[in-house]
C-alpha cells in the first residue's frame, strides 16, 4: 500500500509526510475512521513511507501528494507482501482449529493476515476477518499474549530498518487485563519506535490508552473518489462504480462488496441459464462435451459440487428468481425489468415451458434442494438428481 493507493485523505497524508520530513513523528499515534475509510490503509502506507529508503518527493503530482514511497528498495519490496521484519502487527484473534486453546495470538495468524490483506488490497472488515479465519460466532480479541509479544519485540534490535513499527489494528478489541502491559511500552517506549492504533469506536477505546496517544482523525472518502477507485482498481463502468459509491456512503469496503457481488451474480446467472438450457434439452449445450445423454450434465454436476455451500444455496434461490421471471414473462413480458439482452432472450424462450402446472414441483424440488444443503447433503447426488427431475417438468 502506498499513499497514492489510498482513497481520499489527501491532507492528512500529506500532513503525515511534513512530520516524517521534520523528523516530528509521534510516538504513539490513533487512527480514527468510520468503518472502511481506510484507516489500516493509512497506517501501512505511512509504515511503508517511514521505512522506505529512497523516499519520492513531488513538486507537482496528480493525487496532490506531497511524497511516496519509491518502491523497489528492500523494505519496499518486503512491504509488497507486508512481511518486514521491523514491522509488526497486531490484531483481533481466538482460538481456532489450527491452535491449542489458550495459545492464541496475533503472530500465530500472520500467513492469513498477509494473505487477508493482499486479497483485499488492504481494505478489510473485522467481519470478514473472523470469517477468513473461520471463527464463526467468536469474538475476537487483543490479548495478554499479543502485548507480551509486544513488549519482548521491542527488547530487541532492528533488523534492517531505523524504526520498529507496531500496527494494531482495532484497539478497541484489547483486553481488559491486557492493557497495563500495553500502557507501559506505550508510556515509555524506546527511541525510535513507533505504535500506530486504529480504531472505528474511540468511545471503546480505554481512556488511559487513547490518552497517551496523538488522535488521526479520518472523514468519510467522497461519492467521487471512490467512483474513481473502483473504476481505475476494478476496471468497471462509470454507472456501476457511482451506483456503488453512492450506496456505500463513504465505506470502501462496502463499495467492493457491491461490485464483486454484482459480477457474481452475473456469473451465477451465466451458470444457470446454461444448466436449465440443458435441464429441457436432457444435455448438455457445452460442444465440447460429446454426446446429447444425462451425462454431458454432469459437467455442471462437477461444477456446483465445488462452490461453497453458500453460494450453492444462493444458486438455487437464484434459479427460483429466474423461474418466477420466466413465469412472469409467459404473462406479460413488459413486467420483466433490469435483465440485460442475454437474459431477456433466454426468458423470452423459457417462458414458454414454465406453466401453472409445472411451476409448484419446481418450486418444491429447488427450495428441498436449499434445505438438503443446509444438512450437508452430498452436493453431486443432490444436484444430479434435481437435473433429471427439472428435465421431467420442463419437458412435462
């Protein structure tokens, strides 16, 4: 992450680069920011900047930055998969499967952290955290463990770097019995240390921690830069990216769910008209599968089988919303609204095979596949066996 990545905060970076360059930097710094406003892509872009060996500075640059990172000397190239040495993170965790309870900590999950950001490009939820490290109903915390952590990394030497850098990522996660060990490298830390806290909540963050440190308060990025961010990172249209900035009001993470779960059901759509295609015909329209038999549909058999169970299940429901649209369409197509052309002519056809008659076994059959796969039903089995009997209906 650099300062140019980062959505908005102009100022404040640029406020960030006048310190580093009047060798100002405070020890102990809170960053504070509605959810997904980019407060931990702040934190790793100034972490990258202090480090960074041959820093770029700009008399004149397009984002309005004052500076950059230069990004091909070693601690850049380490921040390219946030793995320097003399960085350290700090962040919400639990038991899992992976650890012995009462082992958790922070340094244990650095691979699916690294990992989680990278995924993301550094814009990331505490939801989907716990859900990338599959803690299901678990809150997460910062616990003793992590501060002890902290406090034996900062009794030791630099690697390669002049500063040690400590990222937490939601202080107001930290344990209760945990914050006297963390107040104390926080009040008196060694020279050339920095502690970098973010938070969504300041009102949940212990007054004696948010005391001892400098606030960084972030706004809301506007409806025109993340527009922006989303056409130029995601390569999408000007009336998509404004639609999702507009419903996303400020949050970027919320703007790339919008997208991504638009492109998926773009693709879902694909993978359904193409199987109910071949659900009537009895197989298979994929021409690289030869033979017109059940079992050219066993090629999308193999693929629903290795979806997740929530998107196998959001197939389904999908295929009941195309089914009523087709039902709908045999009536008066005019009431079908917001398909694109591809859509609209599958439903123009279709229509003509969904009937009264048919439509109650159909319902029946997909919403008893929904609740199969919530029961771990065999995914292959279940998917095989509703094909042959939508061929029954459809044909019927």
């Amino acid at each position: 992450m650099f300062f140019k990545d980062i959505v908005g905060h102009t100022k404040v970076i640029n406020t960030l680069i006048q310190i580093i360059k009047e060798n100002r930097i405070s020890h102990s710094q809170l960053i504070l920011g509605a959810e997904g406003v980019g407060k931990i892509s702040l934190a790793l872009a100034f972490s990258r900047f202090i480090q960074c060996e041959n820093k770029q500075y700009y008399d004149n640059n397009k984002k309005g930055i004052l500076a950059d990172s230069c990004g091909y000397c070693q601690s850049c190239k380490q921040m390219d998969n946030y793995s320097h040495p003399d960085i350290h993170y700090v962040f919400p965790n639990a038991s899992a499967k992976s650890t012995t309870s009462g082992e958790n900590k922070s340094s244990l999950y650095l691979n699916e952290w690294r990992e989680f950001l990278l995924e993301n490009n550094s814009y990331i939820s505490l939801n989907d955290w716990y859900s990338k490290l599959g803690f299901d109903n678990k809150q997460g915390i910062i616990n003793v463990r992590d501060c002890e952590e902290i406090g034996e990394n900062l009794n030791l030497k630099t690697h390669q770097s002049e500063y040690k850098i400590f990222i937490i990522w939601h202080i107001e996660k930290l344990f209760h019995a945990a914050a006297p060990k963390l107040l104390k490298n926080l009040e008196e830390p060694p020279e050339k240390t920095l502690f970098l806290l973010t938070t969504d909540n300041y009102d949940s963050v212990l007054p004696t921690i948010a005391s001892r440190t400098q606030l960084i308060k972030l706004e809301k990025p506007s409806k025109d830069e993340i527009s922006e961010y989303l056409i130029n990172k995601y390569g999408i249209d000007s009336k998509t990216a404004n639609e999702a900035a507009s419903i996303a009001d400020g949050n970027i993470n919320k703007a790339v769910k919008i997208i991504n779960d638009n492109e998926d059901t773009s693709k879902i759509n694909e993978f359904i008209i193409n199987w109910l295609r071949s659900c009537y015909l009895g197989y298979t329209t994929d021409r690289t599968i030869k033979g017109k038999n059940f079992q050219g549909l066993n090629s999308f058999n193999e693929e629903f089988s290795k979806f997740g169970r929530e998107k196998q299940k959001k197939i389904l429901r999908q295929t009941l919303k195309i089914i009523r649209n087709g039902l709908i369409s045999s009536i008066e197509s005019s009431l079908i609204k917001n398909v694109n052309s591809e859509e609209a002519a599958f439903l123009n056809n279709f229509s003509k095979v969904i009937t009264i008659e048919n439509i109650e076994n159909i319902y029946t059959t997909l919403n008893d596949a929904v609740y199969h796969i919530e029961r771990n039903a065999n995914p292959k089995i279940l998917f095989m066996d509703v094909s042959f009997k939508m061929n029954s209906f459809l044909k019927n």
